[in-house]
C-alpha cells in the first residue's frame, strides 16, 4: 500500500478468502475504543485490540498502537464471512506475529 502521513506511516495487507491482516508502522497513529481494549495473543506476549461485530456477522480487530522503539505498529485483523472457522484462519495469522 502507498505510504500516508507524508511517508511517515507504512502499510501491508495479506488477504486470503477467510479474512485479513493488515498492518501499519510508523507515526501518526490515534483513536479510541468505546467498548475496550482486550488481548490478542501473538508469538511474543500479547497486542490490544479493539473487537468489533459487523451487522453481517463478519469480525473486526483493530489493533492498538504498539511502541517498538520509534515506531509505533498497528492494523486490523477481519473476517470475510461470519463462520468460526474464518475467525480461527485470521486469529492464527496474527498469532504468528513476532517483533524483534
């Protein structure tokens, strides 16, 4: 994906017909979760995230900004369909997430 924030923030999408994963780095960052932050689990402890439920059924997981050094890593993980074994495909995708 193109850069944002005047090529301050970087951006990568990694589709599949269960979901996606799309993650974010660099600095301009922000937002809120009005129903709170809960864990995701990756490789390496754990990242916050902010889960949310479409009206079709599909899922929504938007990651909280993560301090790693100067940058700051975000995204969304979703679903493409409401079935579990769709949530399960893009949970284990996310789990594999490991920073140095």
């Amino acid at each position: 994906m193109p850069d944002e924030n005047e090529g301050q923030m970087h951006h990568i999408v990694l589709k599949g017909p269960e979901g996606g994963v799309e993650l974010k780095w660099g600095t301009g960052f922000g937002g809120a979760c009005p129903e709170g932050y809960q864990p995701i689990v990756v490789a390496k402890g754990t990242l916050s995230a902010c889960h949310t439920q479409r009206e079709d059924g599909t899922e929504v997981w938007s990651l909280a900004g993560t301090k790693i050094g100067d940058t700051t890593v975000a995204g969304e993980v979703y679903t493409n369909d409401a079935t579990v074994e769709s949530q399960a495909v893009v949970l284990q995708v996310i789990s594999t997430l490991s920073f140095p």
